[in-house]
C-alpha cells in the first residue's frame, strides 16, 4: 500500500518528467485542453464540458493536487524533459477492493509522437505494481482510437473485453485492457520504465 513517504512526487524518464498539479498550473492546464479540445473529444467523455472559466479550473487543480497529497488519486502533470512545457496529464486511481489501480492519460496534438504517452504510461504502471502493490493494472480505450489501441498493445496490455454501447454524450463501445503483477516483467512496458528514476516528496529515490 502507497504510504506519503513512498508515493513518487517526481518521475524522470527519457521524454517527459511527472509530478503532482500545482494550483499554478491552472492556466496552462486551461490552455492546453482549449488547444487541444479538438483532438479530444472524439475520445473522452470529459472534454464535452470543456473549456471551463479559469477559476473552476484552479479549482479543478487544486483538487487534484489535494488528492495526491491524500493518497486518494493521482494526476501527474506531463512536462517535456526538453523545456518544462506542459504537454499532457496521466491520471492514475485505485479501484474498490484496493488490489488493482486504473490508468489514463493524455497529451496535446502537437505533442504527439514523441514517446511522451510511452514513458509516463510505462512508469505509471512501474509505480503501480512497485509501489502502491497493485495486482491489475488497467485502462479503457474507444474502440476506434487506433493511437491508444496501439499504444496498449504496444506496452503489452491484453485486450480482455468490450463493453458493448455505453453512454458516453453518445452511445458507444469501450475496450478494457490489463496488465497483471505476473505478466509485469515480460511486457515492453516494463522494460521503458527501466529508465525511470522517482523520488517520493522528501527527494527520497524510489526506484
């Protein structure tokens, strides 16, 4: 179980570095998902309710950040490793029963292949099964995002079912992919998140 000492505040890897939203970052946040908003919302539910007015976006953030700080959820902000520029968010919460944790990301269009979406989703999944002991990592898909799709396969999650017609604004299916703790070491996800180094929120190296 993830305790405050051993939650990761900072990941490194190659591409993109993560740590928990700041109420600072509201405006970019803000901005990012306006630049974007196009570009999402083929694919996820929340962006029909985008953009917001800045202060009920703060206060978004601020509740984000609120929860990592509690152990109830985490949003990492996405930043490149090149400049700091906000590129993305990575959402990871733990399901009832506490074994098993799910994941979402995402990142602007101009940010698109730059193996962002790659590192964070691969050393997201390392800090799930290393650090908070989840059993099952999982993650939803759209049926017809061929980027996501691809990007599970990739890191080695197995597509295991399809929930049929859902309503999401509008009717239509989700695929469901997981990663178990035994399969973990073998899948290419893995093996990204080699590179990662964390730190918990005293500096401390995680792994």
């Amino acid at each position: 179980m993830a305790t405050l000492l051993a939650m990761p505040y900072r990941i490194v890897t190659p591409s993109v570095v993560l740590r928990p939203f700041e109420p600072a970052d509201a405006p970019a946040v803000a901005q990012l998902i306006t630049d974007s908003l196009e570009h999402l919302r083929p694919w996820v539910a929340w962006a029909a309710h985008e953009p917001k007015p800045l202060h009920l976006k703060l206060a978004e953030v601020r509740g984000w950040r609120a929860a990592f700080d509690l152990d109830t959820g985490w949003h990492w902000a996405m930043r490149s490793a090149d400049d700091g520029a906000l590129v993305g968010a990575l959402v990871m919460n733990r399901l009832p029963g506490g074994d098993a944790v799910d994941l979402g990301g995402w990142v602007g269009p101009a940010c698109l292949r730059r193996g962002y979406n790659t590192d964070a989703a691969a050393a997201a999944a390392r800090v799930a099964f290393e650090v908070v002991g989840a059993t099952r990592v999982q993650a939803c898909t759209d049926p017809a995002n061929e980027r996501s799709n691809g990007l599970m396969r990739k890191l080695g999650y197995t597509h295991e079912a399809t929930s049929r017609h859902l309503e999401h604004g509008e009717r239509k299916d989700e695929w469901h992919w997981s990663i178990l703790a035994t399969e973990w070491p073998a899948t290419f996800a893995a093996e990204v998140a080699s590179e990662a180094r964390a730190f918990d929120a005293l500096g401390n190296r995680v792994f």
